[in-house]
C-alpha cells in the first residue's frame, strides 16, 4: 500500500517533431491524508533546443531563458527524476498527467537512457468522471473546486501544488481517499512498458503508434470510411493532404522556401507575409502549391507560422455539422488582442486579391514537384 503521493507537472521549451523538451520538472510530496511532506521544488533544466516555441515564450516561461539555458540538461537530472518517479512506496499523480509521462519517455528516447518505469494516477480522468462534464484545463477545474484564482499557473512547482489541492478538495467533498478511487477504478490509472505507454484501459503506445493512430482516425472522419484498415492505406487515399512526416509536406515545406515568380501579376501583395487555415492547407496539396505560387508572383511570401503573417485567410470546414477549429486562427487571435496586425479574410476575397476565383485556381495545370525531392533542396529553416 503507498504511503506517499507525488504530484508532478513539467513544461517543455517545444514539441517539435512530436516530442517534448523539458525544461521544468515540478513536485510536490504528501502523505496518505493528501498532507504536505515535502514542500514543492522545481527542477529547471537545459532544454537543449535550437529554437524555442514562440507560445512557450510568451506566456509561459516562468524563467528568464538565460537562466534555464544556464542549468544542466536532462540527463544530468536522470538518476534524481527516475529516483523520484519509480520509488515503491510512492504513487504518482498528475493533471492530464499521460502527456508527461511523454515528455519524459521522450527525453530518456533522446538522450538514449533506460526509459523510467512510471505508474500513475491522472487527477483530470477523476475530476472529469466526477463531475460528469467536459474535460477541463488545471485552471478551470482548480477555479471551480478550490474557489480560487490558481496564482502562478505554468510553473511545474506550482502547478504541482494546484494538482495536489484539488485532488485533496474532491476527496474531501466526495468523503473518499484517493486510495479509493486508484483501487476502484482502474481507468483513471496507467503505467509505462518501455516506451510505450497509456491508460489500463487502453493499449500501451509508444509516441509514434499513438500520433499515427491519432492521424488514422482524423482521417477516417473525413474520408467516411468504416473499416479500420491500416494508416498507409488510408494516406494513399488522401493523396492531397499535407500530413506531417509525408512527402506531400516535404515538397511542401521545399517548395515554399525555394519558389521564384514565374508570371507577371499585379504585386497586391507585395512585401506580405500570407497564412491560410489549417482548415484548407492540410487537405488541398495540389491547390496549396498554386497558391503559394502565385502569393509569390504577386510579391507576397507564404508562411506556415500563422502568428507571423500580414494577412491570415480564413476557411470555413464542417465537422460533424459543427465547424472545424483551426489553431492557426486562434494563435492569430492572440496575437491581435496583444496588438500585432494582422489582416483576416475570407477564402473568396483573397483568391480576387490575387485574380483567381476558385474554378480557375482548380483549373490550373498541374505541376510536377518531384525535382523538389533532391537533396540541394534541403530545407534550413522553419518557415
């Protein structure tokens, strides 16, 4: 039986190529009543990046940057973490808390290290099944348990805390140990075996298996295919889609960075950076290439980072009757309210602005881009 309780959070300086680098590893310790017995601590680390997320930046680095790029990196802080996490007496809890027993399989994955052996407790699983309504944020749910404002939110240590007081509040309200809930019901508990990891009542993945899972389900909803036959199946079907790891998003990616102007347009765009929603960029290939083709011709530059555009166009995609969200808009959102300019337009005004309509961008012949698959293509940077 545990005698103690660890609540952990993590932050990551960016997840880029699906895995997360650490840059803060949080906890907090109590006992079986949820009783503080060691106070909260930080691990801040090294995350060992080229470039970090803009987001992450902005809003959530509780450090300065100099100084967490001043610390050891992870495999520095291995032997303590992995003391920590695989302690036998020892139960470990987190929010939301399968993305970072992630994060920390793909740290031990770069840094090619023994992957930790974790078991743990996911509070957000309790609070949702307790509550009976849709999955929210540490924030929410601390917010409407506690009655407080969660001061200090994105910190790991920090977070941590909030993670232990709200577990402690629902049980208090429910009457109930956590040790109830972990020993009645096995499906807001899960483990690692190796690299692959998940829920009991789930299977165990490694990141790969989950995301590819993830992208084959994404596509059955728009293909309307009932079956479940495998992804590449499913990708050769959707041949026009920019899937991340495809080579439609390779040439993509090549053709972006080395594209000229090829006819003379009136220069509309001169000088502007251009981002279209995910809603339309992910499932139109060929459409994409012209675009971005003729974004060029008029003077204009096309770019992936929707948070770095002049102008972002908007695409309206039905899901299930309901309209598909696009994080691209949302990051565009952001930004205004902070004070950037960015122009947003609908999908039919930008095509006039750059003196198409839709038949005619559909029209356009299609190119060949496999000259792009050579290597002098290679790409050097994001865009």
């Amino acid at each position: 039986m545990p005698m103690k309780y660890l609540f952990f959070d993590i932050e990551c300086a960016n997840c880029n190529d699906r895995r997360g680098k650490i840059y803060s590893f949080g906890y907090i310790i109590a006992d079986e009543g949820l009783n503080v017995i060691e106070s909260e601590k930080d691990i801040v680390m090294n995350p060992d990046v080229d470039k970090w997320d803009w987001y992450v930046l902005k809003n959530i680095l509780a450090y300065s940057k100099r100084d967490v790029e001043s610390k050891s990196k992870f495999n520095k802080q291995y032997n303590k973490i992995k003391r920590l996490l695989e302690d036998e007496e020892t139960t470990v809890c987190g929010f939301s808390v399968k993305d970072d027993v992630g994060y920390i399989l793909d740290e031990c994955e770069r840094y090619k290290l023994e992957p930790i052996k974790i078991k743990f407790f996911d509070v957000q699983r309790l609070e949702a099944k307790i509550s009976k309504k849709e999955t929210k944020g540490l924030s929410e749910a601390y917010i409407a348990w506690c009655k407080q404002l969660p001061l200090g939110a994105h910190r790991s240590d920090v977070d941590a805390r909030f993670t232990l007081e709200l577990a402690k509040e629902i049980c208090k309200r429910e009457k109930k140990a956590i040790l109830d809930f972990i020993e009645n019901d096995e499906t807001l508990s899960g483990k690692t075996e190796g690299f692959k990891y998940g829920f009991n009542d789930e299977q165990l993945e490694t990141r790969d298996e989950r995301y590819e899972r993830k992208e084959a389900e994404r596509l059955l909803r728009f293909t309307g295919r009932k079956d479940k036959s495998g992804f590449r199946e499913l990708k050769e079907e959707c041949k026009d889609y920019i899937l991340k790891g495809s080579k439609n998003n390779l040439l993509f990616l090549r053709f972006m960075e080395n594209v000229k102007p090829k006819t003379t347009r009136e220069q509309t765009l001169l000088g502007k950076k251009i981002s279209i929603s995910l809603n339309y960029e992910a499932y139109n290939f060929t459409n994409m290439m012209r675009i971005v083709q003729l974004i060029c011709d008029c003077g204009g530059e096309y770019v992936k980072k929707a948070s770095t555009a002049d102008i972002f166009v908007k695409y309206h995609l039905l899901e299930d009757g309901e309209e598909r969200r696009c994080s691209k808009y949302e990051f565009v959102q952001e930004e205004i309210k902070n004070g950037k300019d960015i122009r947003v337009m609908e999908f039919d005004d930008f095509l006039k602005m750059i003196g198409i309509t839709e038949k005619g961008l559909n029209e356009l012949p299609i190119e060949d881009y496999e000259y792009l698959m050579d290597e002098k293509y290679k790409r050097e940077k994001l865009a």
